[in-house]
C-alpha cells in the first residue's frame, strides 16, 4: 500500500491548488489538468473571484 504522501501530485492552471493522485482518477491521470469541475469551467471563486468581482 502507498502512503497518502507518496501519491503523484499535480498543480491545478487556475487556482494553483496542489491536488493528489485519486483512484477514481488512475485511467485519466495523464490527461488530468484542474483540480475541480469548478476549475475546468473557469467558474471564478475564492481569493482570486473576490479580486475580480465589482
């Protein structure tokens, strides 16, 4: 078994959120760039959003 912190780790373009290898996502993990449905839609949120919005 591999320890959690050993897990493949990617960086999510939009957020910049550091996000780990999932089961659900071993078949795509190759191809896996955003971190959340959120971040792959361009959808603003958190510090960034709040800069952003009016």
């Amino acid at each position: 078994m591999i320890a959690k912190r050993d897990l493949p780790k990617k960086m999510c373009p939009v957020c910049g959120r550091e996000f780990s290898w999932r089961r659900t996502w071993a078949r795509d993990w190759p191809q896996l760039r955003y971190c959340s449905d959120a971040c792959r839609k361009g959808t603003p949120r958190g510090r960034a959003a709040q800069s952003i919005a009016p």
